[in-house]
C-alpha cells in the first residue's frame, strides 16, 4: 500500500485539491497556536519561548514513529518513499542565509505566509524579500551552479548515513526530544526571571 493517489485509492484529479485543503488546515493551526507572531518565533533564539521548538521537534517524532510503524504493519513501504537529494554545500550555506533570515525576521517562510494572510506588514516585507532573493538565485543560477550542486551524497537519509539500525535512531531522537524538553524548560525559567 502506500500513497493514496499512486496507488489509485484516490483520483489523481483530486492532487491539488487536497493540496490546498492540507495547506489551508496548516495555516490555520499555525494561526490558533500563535505562531504567525514573529515574538514567539523569535523567542527560540532568545530563549524566552521554546513553543516552536517543542512543536516541530514533537512533530519530526511523531511523523518518524508513525512512518515507520506503519512500515512494520505493510501498510507503506519506507524504502520507496522519496528522499530529497543531498548536496552539502548547499543545505550549509542555504541554512545559514535561512537561519539569519529567521532570527532578522523572527518568521520562516510557512509562518511568513500565515501572517500575510492575517495581514502582518512585517511578514509582507519579509515574503517580498524571499522572492527577491528568489528571482536573484535563479537569474544568476549559472553562478551559483557548482556550489549548489556541490558535494552530492545521493538521495541519503540521516540513518543511511549513521548506518544505524532505524528504529534505534528514532529511540534516541525521543529520548533527544525529551532531553531538548526539559533543558528549554529550564532555560526558559531562567530567561525569564531575568527579563520578567
């Protein structure tokens, strides 16, 4: 078994309507959880509010655990799922422009987006600044091209490369979590005694 529209179970017409009826219900839950504010976006890397944190980290577990559950029952097959491919060189230095963008802006581009649709000016200006960038990585593509595709390892996963056992990683990605949990909590107390 496997994805819904290859496997017919759903009508490949019906692609991008549950395309944006997905997107729509992940704007709206980033909405109702406050994540369109760039404060709580940006309370990570103060250390004020670890919510984001907690939140994607939670889901990253979730998603990992249930993947490879239903694995396990037949119901997908883990190795035929797409992996994007890996260039080194690219995920580093397109991290760090993304990384500074996110602490400048206190958005990502998913909550960027949510915000404009509640009508942030701030998130309009940082959406504007994504495209620019955009439009001046694919005029000067060329430029870009040997750094871009720059050290490729392949369609690899973080367990091919460890090359550990799969369900051992996402083990010790829980326990990690929990870790990450608490060590924020406490963070986040102290953070706040000396700023509130």
């Amino acid at each position: 078994m496997g994805p819904l529209i290859p496997n017919g179970l759903i009508p490949y017409e019906w692609n991008n309507i549950f395309a944006i009826l997905i997107g729509l219900a992940f704007g709206f839950v980033l909405e109702s959880s406050g994540f369109s504010s760039s404060r709580k976006l940006a309370g990570v890397f103060y250390g004020y509010d670890f919510a984001v944190l907690k939140v994607f980290f939670t889901a990253a577990v979730v998603a990992a655990i249930g993947l490879y559950y239903l694995d396990f029952l037949g119901y997908i097959s883990v190795s035929s799922l797409y992996v994007q491919p890996t260039y080194i060189w690219g995920a580093i230095i397109g991290g760090a422009i993304m990384g500074v963008g996110f602490v400048a802006a206190g958005f990502c581009p998913g909550t960027a987006l949510t915000s404009v649709a509640i009508g942030k000016i701030d998130a309009m200006v940082y959406v504007v600044g994504i495209m620019i960038g955009v439009f001046i990585f694919a005029e000067l593509y060329t430029i870009f091209q040997p750094l871009y595709e720059g050290s490729f390892l392949g369609n690899i996963t973080l367990v091919d490369s460890l090359g550990v056992n799969p369900y051992w990683f996402i083990f010790a990605l829980t326990i990690g979590a929990i870790i990450a949990f608490a060590l924020s909590d406490v963070v986040q107390r102290r953070v706040k005694k000396v700023f509130y």
